[in-house]
C-alpha cells in the first residue's frame, strides 16, 4: 500500500513507486520494509498551529472540577483555576480553545454568566443530564483562562435559542475599546483592556442541538447574524459557520452557495466511533483487535470527509480564502459506569493516542483548507487531554500525542511518500504506517510516524530529497497492551520515552514499535 503525503502536482512522481501489499504470517515479529521518501525540496503551505487546537464545553466535569476549582477551593489554584491543569495545558502550548459549546452554546445566555459570582443565575443544563450550571465559569473567567495559558479564544454564539442583539451585544462587551455602557460593564467586571477574540461561531451543528434547522434556513440565518458580530477586536474577527457531520456534503453545499461570502470558515464534526453504531459504540477500554482495526479505519475515514469538503468549497472558492476548520473530532465510546455516566466521561488509551495521530496527520495532509481543528475535549470528556478526579490528575495519551506534535505548530508541511504494507484484520486493510513530515521556523525537519499494526515493528528506511540528514533524535509513545491506559491508581502506565530505533546504513533506518507514535527531529 502506497500513501502520498503531497499536493496534486507531485501526482505524476508518485506513479514512479509501487504498491507493496505482503501477507505476514501470524506471530511474526518483523515485516518487509517500509520505504519513506521526504520532499524537503518540495515544501508545502503552513501547518497552521490552529489545527492542535482544542474544545472545552460546559459538560459534565470538563469545566467545573477539570478547569475550574473556584478561588475558594482546597485543590490547589490560582484564582479558581487548578494549577496543575494550566502546568499541564501550558506544556501543550494549546493554540486554541473553543468555548461555551457544543450543544451548549445554543443555550447559553452570556449575560448569566458575568458579574459578581454570587449573583449569577443558576440555569438547568438541558443538553447534558439536566444538572444545575452555576454560571460560575462564564466569559471573563473563559477568556482569562485562555489568555493565561496563551490560547486563542474561540467563542461560539446562540443562534438557536438567541437574538442578533444579544450576539452583537456579546462581542462588543468582550471586544470594545469604546466608553460604550456594554464596554464600561466589562470595565467594572474586573477587564479594563479588550479581550482579543480571534474567532466566533455563529450557532454550533445547526442542523441538530443547534436548531434542527434545514440548511437552505441556516444559510439565511447565518447571513443575519454575522452581519451584526461588529468587528470591535484589534485584530478582527473570523465569523464561523455551522458546517457539516460526517458525509452530510449537501449541507456543505447549500451553506457554501448562499452563504460563503460572508464568512470565514466553515466547521466540519466528525466522531470516530468503534462499531460505527451509536446505540452501542464500544468500549474505551478492554477491546480486541476488532475494535483496534475498527476505530482505527474510522479514524482515517475523516481524510475522505475533508477531501469531499474541500471540493465542494473549490468550486465556491477556488482561492481558498474560507478555512475549514474541523472544531469537534475524536472517539466517542460507550459510558463507563458509575457517577460520570451520561456526562461522556472515558477512558483514553494507545488507542486514542494513534487516532491523535492519525487524525493530525490527516488534518496536516490538508493544510491548505484545514485550519483550525478542536479535539472534543480537553478535559473528562470524550477524548480528553487530561483527567481529574478531586485534587489528582491523570495525563492521557492522547495528551502525550499533542506534547509530541507541538514542533509541527505553524511549520511548513513537507511531502513524505510512504511504501507500506497493509496492516491486516478481517476485512479491514490499512496502512501499517503513516507519517508526516514538517520544517519548523529554526529550519529543523520533524517526522511523525504511526505504526497501526499492533503485533509487527516496522523497518522504515528513510530518504531526505533536499536536505542532508545525519543523526535523528526524538520519542516514542507504545505499550504491551492496546489499550493501555493511565488511571489514578496508575498514572504513569504510559508515557513517551527517548525514541531508540534510529540507525545508519547509507540511509536513515528507523525501527517503529508495533502500536505506537513516534516524533523525531532529523539533524
Ligand atoms: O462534544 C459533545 C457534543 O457533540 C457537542 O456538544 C456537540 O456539538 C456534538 O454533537
């Protein structure tokens, strides 16, 4: 199996290698070589940092308890934040952060959420198990957090449930410079300077929680609302629009055609699920190989919803000037059970971490449209970053993947040829590895490598065109199990170690550990 990591003009060099697919015996421990060929000669568009970013939703204990102790807590933190949760966040130099939803969003009052604490509302979350929201975490304390940790803020607005006025009237709080009344409120809430507000999404999946909207209705709705997000920030404002789920193209369409003059970007939501079955989806952990395979070719699925995407915007826009930005991606499993059912809680395992992996990669291969992604989410929920639980934290390994990848942030994307062969179960054939390659600012050349099949090492043997490579030096992310996993009883079953696969005959050969990630700086 061949994959080309390249734009459509290095087509015709592609055809000059050929698919390798072999069948391996079972039990082996070793596999026929993977050939992997970098183009430094031959750069690539910008891997926007935007694409590491993340999404933080009032749901379940994403926000309170994960983000949020208040000031007042026993858990150690700095004006109600949890000082391990911003060392940890800080490691991961976090782009982004979309914030109040989801769902949520087209729920939530902003006007709630602002002022003394003690005086807030308490309104009921209906969207995630009717539990009391306190209003405790609204926006100064959001954009002060995002501002603390150097993340752009990216603040999606209520459509369905809010007015054009109280859209408008948000971002002029948040964003004016003015003696306006709504300027003067942020004044006396503590924030004398305009926050910067990079980005704001007008409504979140219109066509569901969102409104349940057709998209020939959205489209209008769209054109309404941005037309009253005044642009008061000093640095602007890219106005987002609710895009499409999965294969849902018509949706693209319609919003494209009425409405891509005025914005943007356009979202795209995508869930990898195991079984592809939403009434029963698989465990996060305690899987077989099935589900490895599974949720693995469902993670890739993602490349051929962006493809499709991105054609269908080309015809709109064929000089891309509207992004897609992917602001909910990643596993979605059963419930565990106990006291977080319902509020989608999971585990995170090696298997979160190579669909991390893979999806980054994807998201890089299209960095010319996509740019701007939000793992879903950051914290105890879905595919989280990190896990809490009272005053303990536990880092994921899909944390580990973001802290591995952070060298691709802003870096200018490298075409890499990968000759494989096929990791194989059942019906299901991929790729065994998958890789990308970037140049960062300084002029270093990074690698990230997959290995998707969990019993055989991969041999890669490793060609720089452009550029003269003598040493390698990074880290790997593997363990025995596949879902290997850190729990607060044990959180450090997995984490990166130096990556010591790296030799030399004539040419760079790397030894990639069976399941696992690798990120390495070529020298
Ligand atoms: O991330 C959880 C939910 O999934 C979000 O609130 C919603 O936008 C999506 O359906």
């Amino acid at each position: 199996m061949s994959r080309l990591n390249a734009p459509a003009t290095l087509a015709a060099w592609a055809l000059v290698f050929c698919a390798v697919t072999v069948a391996v015996p079972a039990g082996a421990a070793s596999r026929e070589a993977v050939a992997l060929t970098v183009r430094a000669d031959a750069p690539g568009p910008t891997i926007d940092r935007h694409i590491f970013g993340q999404f933080a939703e009032h749901l379940g204990r994403g926000i309170y308890g994960g983000v949020w102790v208040g000031p007042g807590s026993s858990i150690p933190n700095t004006d109600g934040y949890r000082n391990d949760v911003l060392a940890a966040l800080e490691a991961l130099h976090v782009p982004v952060i979309r914030w109040p939803g989801g769902c949520f969003a087209d729920d939530y009052h902003w006007r709630d959420g602002i002022g003394p604490r003690a005086q807030r509302p308490a309104r009921i979350n209906t969207n995630w198990g009717g539990v009391v929201e306190p209003n405790a975490f609204g926006t100064n304390e959001f954009l002060d957090f995002a501002e603390r940790i150097g993340a752009d803020a990216y603040v999606t607005g209520n459509v369905g449930s809010g007015t054009p006025h109280e859209m408008a009237d948000w971002v002029e709080y948040m964003t004016s410079g003015s003696p306006s009344t709504l300027a003067q409120l942020r004044r006396a809430n503590g924030r004398e300077r305009p926050w910067s507000v990079p980005f704001f999404g007008i409504g979140n999946e219109a066509w569901g929680c969102g409104g349940n909207m057709r998209p020939e209705y959205y489209a209008d709705l769209f054109r309404r609302y941005a037309t009253f997000v005044r642009d008061h920030a000093p640095k602007g404002i890219k106005l987002v629009a609710s895009g499409p789920h999965d294969d849902d193209y018509h949706w693209a369409d319609v919003v494209m055609a009425r409405a891509g003059d005025q914005m943007d970007a356009l979202s795209l939501h995508y869930y990898t699920i195991p079984t592809g079955n939403w009434k029963h989806k698989g465990a996060a952990t305690g899987f077989g190989e099935d589900q490895w395979a599974s949720t693995l070719q469902a993670a890739e699925r993602i490349n051929e919803y962006i493809t499709r995407d991105s054609a269908i915007m080309d015809r709109y826009d064929p000089q891309k000037r509207v992004a897609l930005y992917v602001d909910e991606w990643g596993t979605w499993y059963d419930p565990a059970p106990g006291p977080d059912r319902g509020v989608l809680y999971q585990q995170n395992s090696l298997r979160d971490a190579l669909v991390a992996a893979i999806s980054l990669n994807i998201f890089e291969r299209h960095a010319d449209r996509v740019r701007m992604a939000n793992i879903a989410q950051m914290i105890n929920v879905l595919q989280a970053m990190i896990l809490t639980r009272q005053d303990k934290m536990v880092l994921t390994p899909t944390y580990y993947v973001f802290r591995m990848y952070v060298p691709f942030q802003g870096a200018t994307e490298l075409p890499v040829r990968v000759d494989t062969p096929s990791y194989r179960y059942g019906a299901i054939a991929l790729p065994a590895v998958d890789a990308t390659a970037a140049r960062d600012t300084a002029g270093t050349i990074h690698l990230a490598l997959v290995n998707l099949d969990p019993h055989h090492e991969a041999t890669i043997s490793v060609r720089i065109d452009g550029a003269s490579v003598h040493s390698a030096a990074g880290e790997v992310l593997t363990a025995d199990a596949m879902d290997a996993h850190n729990s607060f009883a044990h959180p450090h079953a997995i984490g990166p170690a130096p990556f010591r696969g790296v030799s030399r005959s004539g040419r760079l050969v790397f030894r990639l550990p069976a399941k696992s990630v690798a990120v390495v700086a070529l020298h």
